[in-house]
C-alpha cells in the first residue's frame, strides 16, 4: 500500500514502487534466461 501527506504523494510512492519492481523483474527474466543456457 502506497502511503504519504496527499494523494499526489501516494500516487509518487506508487509510481516508485512500481518501477522498482518492473527493475527487479527484468532482472530475475535475466539471471532466469543465463541459468537456462548454463545448465543445458
């Protein structure tokens, strides 16, 4: 849940949240595909 003063800084935090986690995705994607072609 995002928190802050006014709805304008939740919706900052959301915007945050969101990105870091679209990050963090596209990491795991990637350290996922390189384990793949390691093992086969």
């Amino acid at each position: 849940m995002a928190h802050g003063e006014t709805k304008e800084e939740a919706l900052k935090e959301i915007e945050i949240a969101k990105e870091l986690w679209i990050e963090t995705a596209k990491e795991d994607v990637y350290q996922f595909q390189n384990q793949h072609y390691l093992q086969a």
